[in-house]
C-alpha cells in the first residue's frame, strides 16, 4: 500500500485541500486504513471525476480505491458481473461487451469508478426506463466505520442510504451488478434540431419507450426568440439482423480509444464566451434538421468527452463549476426561467444537456426524480457566478427540485434539507451506525451532512 | 470548508476592530461565512464590532488577543482552532504609527516594527500550522504598497510592512500543495481611522474596496492583490526609478 501527502481537487479543479493518501491492494489494507484513521476520519476516492468536493478530506486520510480493480466474475447466462469497487466503468464494458452485456446505466463518462457510481448514484441518458445505477447493484460490500465488512442488500436502510450517500457510510470494497444484453456494439442515433427551449421540450416528451436514451444539448447563449434552442439526440442499440451480413461477425467489438492523460496539451482559458458562442453556433448550424439512424459506436455515443482529455483546462485557472439541478414535471416555467437568466447573462455554459428523469430510485440522498434535469458547466472564475447560482437553488428549491451533490461545489447547506426530504434518515442512520464520524469529506463538513 | 468562489464559511480576523477587517467580514457574511472570530485586544469597540457583525446573522465572538504579546499566540490562536476549522485568517492588525516621533523615540519605532513584523510573524506561523494541519485554508495577509519602496514619509511603517511582506510571501511557498493558500493584501493609501488626517496619495481607496479586491482575490486563489490593481503596475515602475530621482518626486 502506497501513502503520500497531496492537494487534491474534484474534477472543477476548485477548492483543493490536503490529505494522507493511502492506495491500498487488498480489502485487509482498506479495513487497515479505517481502524487506524486519525481525527479527521476517511473518505473514498475513485477516479475523481466527481465535480465537487465529494472525494476529497482536508487534513484527513482519502482511500485511492482504484488498485482495488480486479474484475471477480461474470456470469454470462444470467447477466451479473462481480467486480471491486476500483474497476471504471470504461474497463467493465471492454470486458461485458464482448460477451454481449452491458452497463444498463452509464454516465457520460466511462472513466468513473464502481464505487464511485454506486456513492452518486449515477444516472444515463436513460434514467426514464432503466432508472439510476442503484437499481442494478445486486448487492454490495461495504466496509464501515466498526472495519467490519457487511454484506449489503437492496431493500435495507444501509442500501438506501449507501446508494448516493457519497461514501459517507463508509467504503464500497465490491458489487455485484445486473447487466443488459446487446447484440451489437452499435447504437443507432436520431438527432433533430429544435428552434427554442419549448421545441427541445416537445421533442424530449415525445420520446417513447422504444427510444431508451434521450438528451438534449442546449445553446445557452443564444438569445432572442432562440433562446433555449437545441439539439435533442437519441438513441437505441442496434440489433444484430440490422447489420449487414459482413459486419455481423466483429458487431460486438468495443474500441474506447486511448486513455485520457491528466496533463494533455490543452491551453489555459481557452474557452471564453466569445469561442463558447462560435462553437455553440457552429454546432447548432453543423446538425442537420433531422437525421435518423445513424450509426454510432458506443463510446462516441456515451462518452463524448472522454475524446477530449483535460478539456476542463479550457475553462481557465479557476477551474469550473458544474451545476445540475431537477425539477418535477409541470415546472417548465421554472425551466425557462433559469435558461432565460443564464441565457440574458451570456454566461459562457458549457456542455449543456436537459435529460428526462423518471422514476426515483431506492437511495436516500439519490439526485434523480422524475421530471427535467438540466446540467451545465462554468468556468468559476466568472464575475457574480456565485450569486447567480445562488439565485437558482433559490428557483429551484421553491419548485420542490433538487441540485447534484455528486457535481456540487458552492450549494448554501441551508437548502439541503428542502431538497432532500430523506436527510434526517440519513444523519439518523450515520449517527447509529458511524458516531464518530469516521468516514468524512470536504463536502460532508460543507454542506454539514 | 471553502466554496468553489472560495467563499469561507469560518473567519478569524486578527486585529478585530481594523476597518478593513470588518469590511471583509460583512463581504464573506453575504456570501456563506457563518462563524466569525475577532481577536484583538478587549475593548467596547472590540465588542461594538462583533455587535454589528451578528446582525447580519453570524455566529461572532470576540477573543482576547495581543499583536505585541508573541508569547500567548501559539495559546490563544490554537484554541480557537481545537473549536472548529478555521476556512480564513485575516491578518489584519498593524499602525501606521508617527514617522516623526518614531524617529525621535527609538523605543516606539519599535514598537511599530514589532506590531506589525514579530507580532504578526508569530501570529502568522501559528495560523499556518493550524490551517495545514487542517488541510485547507486561506491565510491573507495585509500587507501595503509602503513596503515596495522606502519612503522619506513613512519607512519605519514600510519597512515592518516590507518584512511582514516577504514573510508572507515565502510562507506562500512554504504551504503550496499543503491545501493552505496564502495571499498577500497590498493596499495603497486607505482613507481609514488609522490615516486620518494625513495627506492623500494618488491612487487612494477604501477599506471597501480592499474588501472587494479580497473577496475576488479569494475567488481567484490569487498570491499577490493589489488595491486598487493599476498599483501593479505603478508601484513596479517606481521600484526601478532611481534613487536620487526617487528622492526628488513629489509622492515618495
């Protein structure tokens, strides 16, 4: 087991703080860590593709779980996989795909842990149909504060409260996790371009069923009568017989592309709202009316970014702030409201998408319910950006919606309890089951969860 | 913890009645600080101040604290931190003191080098360990634009501002990667209580202003502020100019 000292930040780059870093090889190391912690308690740290400052322990000790990445089994007839909570998503699916399985939820990146998915309880393109990551974890391990490892089921307080806890019941050592089968490795892609917010809104409703994955990207900074416009893509995975007879052979391959370097060459600031603006235009202006099934390979689909290693650089020295927030069926104009205000102060947003939700899922601090959800990102440097967002959960609160806490850097604690009816639960159930407070994060002692 | 702005939600501000101080502290309260700590020496307008500071909803409280007693800080200052995190230290006593009776008196000189340089080194390295054994923190520090470039009017204040300065820049250095940010304050003239009555130099502001230029600097993680910011670049100019020029201008 490794163990240095060192600045950590989330994904934004905002806000770092120190902590011991202890990278352990087995669950015994990681049961090591916890009984041994110091005052300041313990956190678990994948990937850190978390925006925020939910993996991070200032003064504390944070568990680099990523060595923890052995895949344990597959079953391939009834579609479960067991793997260590270090294993990213990205490895998971070059390994299922093969084999004809998929991730039935997968966030817009490949390059987040399990445990980290399972502690935000991530959520895809298709939360209408397939729900959250939590309603595929089959059962889970979890190490808590005593060092002892419990065995964790659906339907206990300690699932609800593990699924989007954000680690604060302590570490997700493995999981047993429900596959889908594909019998391609192709999605076929519709996308169709809408004129203003309400068009994008009329095109996402109207997606059915058959078309499991929706979302819209939206111009932020187009003004006007266009304000909101968009281009709604969805998609659905190609079945076997739509492909050509030569094709047929190699339709399950996956091929994900180099891995991301943390330091790629991307200049500093690159992306102010004037090539925000012109980048946005031309993406608006490059997508065809309509077009429909088109054929796209799975990580061009599901994980756009992750071709653009280190592009959150491009948003500047301060680094960026992500904001997500729902809000229920029915508050549409709320919707607009917030466009409108992000849209009339020409706030340079980047990666825009307004999904669908449906039905919430089983854990207590879990960020989707049903109705619209809309993320952006900000470079946090932006003059009066604090008090604009604080404007929004004000907006968003009185609409009885919720912000991500998985992306959160800056939400006010005094909301939280609006936004998350199940809180008291929660700091029952960590009360009981951890009074030390072993397991703590910046964003634990922020938001004072 | 700090925001993403870097918004504090705890302040400790040593010298608790300075003007700019309590400038700050209005500033952070609007935006998300919660608890604020004033230390200074006791006194009704030690005391006048935390008053105002809880009508704006924070939770404040005084705490004895003497720039001139060096002896007491590692005590004082680290009890205020077994309490909770601390997300910012202002270091913010000093005086301006009276060139020309500091030239006369040596012992009040010295009084003036030890308030604002010892008193704030022992401060200042008693706040750095707390904060880094915290892991996060900003510790800011005033420091003045005096400090850049002795002046016939007031080198005894520039030249313990000009330490305090190069302290807190090496301490910068000292605590990079230890989650710790230290950010050096360096205000022209401010037209406060502490320079009433004295002549205005160009390029003169308020402790309002200062106040701002912390807050965006705090936003920014930025090492070095200067207020109003076209110092930067007088300032930097007028370190190269030479001394028997120097002498003769009309702002030294």
């Amino acid at each position: 087991m490794s163990v240095d000292t060192v600045s950590l930040t989330g994904w934004g780059r905002t806000s770092p703080t120190a902590a011991l870093r202890f990278r352990p090889r087995t669950y015994e190391e990681a049961a090591a860590v916890v009984r041994g912690r110091g005052p300041r308690g313990v956190v678990a740290r994948g990937l850190g593709r978390a925006h925020g400052d939910a993996a991070q322990n200032a003064g504390g000790s944070v568990l680099d779980m990523t060595a923890l990445d052995r895949i344990r089994s597959v079953d391939a007839v009834a579609g479960t996989v067991v793997c260590d909570a270090g294993v990213s998503l990205r490895r998971l699916l070059a390994t299922l795909l093969p084999l004809g399985w998929f991730l039935p939820v997968t966030p817009a990146t490949g390059h987040v842990t399990v445990g980290g998915a399972i502690g935000s309880d991530v959520h895809g393109r298709n939360h209408r149909t397939a729900g959250s990551f939590a309603r595929h974890v089959r059962s889970l391990e979890l190490l808590t504060a005593d060092g002892e490892v419990r065995t964790v089921l659906p339907g206990t307080d300690l699932f609800g409260a593990t699924l989007g806890g954000l680690g604060l019941t302590g570490v997700v050592l493995s999981a047993t996790l429900g596959l889908r089968p594909v019998t391609t490795s192709l999605m076929s892609v519709d996308t169709a371009r809408a004129a203003d917010l309400d068009g994008v809104l009329a095109r996402l409703a109207a997606c059915g069923d058959g078309t499991p994955y929706a979302a819209a990207w939206i111009d932020l900074l187009a003004r006007g009568r266009s304000t909101g416009r968009g281009v709604v893509t969805r998609g659905e995975h190609v079945p076997l017989d739509a492909l050509p007879a030569h094709a047929r052979r190699t339709a399950l391959t996956f091929r994900p592309g180099p891995v991301p370097s943390a330091r790629a060459l991307v200049p500093e600031g690159l992306l102010g709202r004037a090539p925000t603006a012109l980048l946005n235009e031309l993406r608006h202006r490059g997508t065809p009316a309509v077009r429909t099934r088109q054929p796209q390979r799975i990580p061009a689909f599901f994980h756009p970014l992750d071709s653009a290693p280190g592009w959150s650089r491009g948003r500047g020295r301060a680094g960026s702030v992500q904001y997500q927030f729902t809000v229920g069926h029915g508050q549409e104009e709320t919707l607009h409201r917030i466009v409108r205000q992000l849209t009339v102060r020409r706030c340079p947003a980047f990666h825009a998408v307004l999904k669908r939700f449906g039905e919430s899922g089983p854990g207590w601090l879990s960020f989707p319910a049903p109705g619209w959800t809309l993320s952006f990102g900000l470079p946090a440097g932006l003059p009066g950006l604090a008090r604009l967002l604080d404007v929004l959960d004000e907006e968003v609160a009185a609409a009885g919606g919720r912000v991500c806490l998985a992306k959160d850097a800056r939400l006010r604690p005094g909301l939280l309890a609006a936004m998350y009816p199940r809180l008291p639960e929660f700091r029952a159930l960590r009360g009981e089951l951890d009074p030390e407070g072993a397991f703590r994060s910046d964003l634990s002692r922020r938001l004072v969860l | 913890m700090k925001d993403a702005f870097g918004a504090p939600q705890s302040l400790l501000v040593l010298g608790g009645t300075s003007e700019i101080g309590l400038a700050t502290a209005r500033r952070l309260i609007a935006r998300r600080t919660r608890t604020v700590r004033l230390a200074g020496r006791p006194s009704p307008a030690l005391e006048r101040a935390a008053a105002e500071l809880r009508e704006l909803g924070a939770d404040v409280r005084t705490v004895p604290f003497d720039a001139l007693d060096s002896a007491s800080h590692e005590e004082v200052l680290g009890k205020i931190f077994t309490e909770g995190d601390i997300d910012m230290v202002l270091l913010a006593f000093g005086v301006l003191g009276d060139q020309a009776r500091d030239e006369e008196e040596p012992l009040s000189a010295v009084r003036v080098a030890q308030t604002n340089y010892t008193g704030a080194v022992s401060a200042g390295l008693v706040c750095a360990g707390a904060l880094q054994a915290q892991g996060h923190g900003s510790l800011v520090v005033l420091s003045a634009a005096a400090g850049e470039r002795a002046r016939r009017a007031d080198f005894i204040y520039g030249s313990s501002k000009a330490g305090l300065d190069v302290f807190a820049q090496g301490l910068g250095d000292a605590l990079h990667g230890t989650g710790v940010h230290v950010m050096v304050v360096r205000p022209g003239f401010v037209r406060s209580r502490m320079t009433a009555g004295r002549e205005e130099a160009p390029l003169a502001t308020t402790p309002g202003a200062v106040a701002d230029a912390i807050v965006t600097g705090l936003r920014r993680r930025s090492e070095t502020v200067w207020v109003p910011g076209a110092l930067r670049v007088v300032m930097s100019a007028l370190r190269h100019v030479p001394r028997p020029l120097f002498r003769r201008l009309p702002v030294r």
